[in-house]
C-alpha cells in the first residue's frame, strides 16, 4: 500500500517536473543567445560578434536587397538567406579564437569582401 502511494507520488512529481522543464531551461544560463543579423550589398551589421566559448548561439540572419550565404568553413556551417527566407545558423562554439565568415552566394562585384567575424573567447 505504502509503497503503491509512493509510486503516485514520485510520478506526479515526474509530470511536474516536465510541466515546468520549458520554462525553467528557457531561462537557464546555457539556452540558446539569439543574435540578429542583416545583410545587404556588400557588408554584414553587426560585422563582428562577441561569443563565449561553450555558450549556444543562434544567428538570424535577415537581407535586405539580395540573396546572400553567410558560410564559417572552419566551424563547418553555412546558410542562404533570401528575401523572403531568412537563414539561421545554431550552433556552440567549442574554440576560442577568430572565425572570419565569408558570403557564399554570388551577389555582385563587392561579394568577395563581405565578412562577419566571431570573436570567441572563455
Ligand atoms: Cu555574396
């Protein structure tokens, strides 16, 4: 018998537990930092973002004339971003250091100097 009320209990903390989980990990430290992002001929802004090393981050990346890419090779990610299409990026950086991104869709003569750098430190 006791052991049997035990079990519903121990369950109804379980479902409480689960009822509250969204709310409390949205509001955890390590939930996903969200950074906006906007393109247009021939520049990101911002053109350089701050990260903590082991912090998960989302880039939303918005244009504001063309389709544009924003590609990180040495961090393994790349995105289009069309007009009606924004791109994202999500990810955790696991190094510190500079990554310099690059536009990797053609988008006219200024393409090749379109950079976005992330600056990630501890
Ligand atoms: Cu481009």
């Amino acid at each position: 018998m006791k052991t049997k009320i035990l079990k519903a209990l121990a369950l109804a903390n379980l479902l409480t537990l689960c009822s509250v989980m969204p709310t409390s990990l949205a509001l955890a430290a390590d939930a996903p930092k969200t950074i906006a992002v906007s393109v247009k001929r021939f520049a990101y802004e911002p053109s350089k973002i701050n990260l903590k090393k082991g912090q998960p981050v989302v880039l939303e990346i918005t244009t504001e004339d063309v389709a544009h890419g924003l590609k990180f090779k040495e961090l393994n990610l790349n995105t289009k971003i069309e007009k009606d299409k924004p791109g994202e990026l999500s990810f955790t950086p696991m190094q510190t250091g500079d990554f310099v991104g690059h536009c990797s869709v053609f988008c006219g003569s200024g393409h090749g100097s379109m950079t976005l750098t992330l600056h990630v430190t501890e």
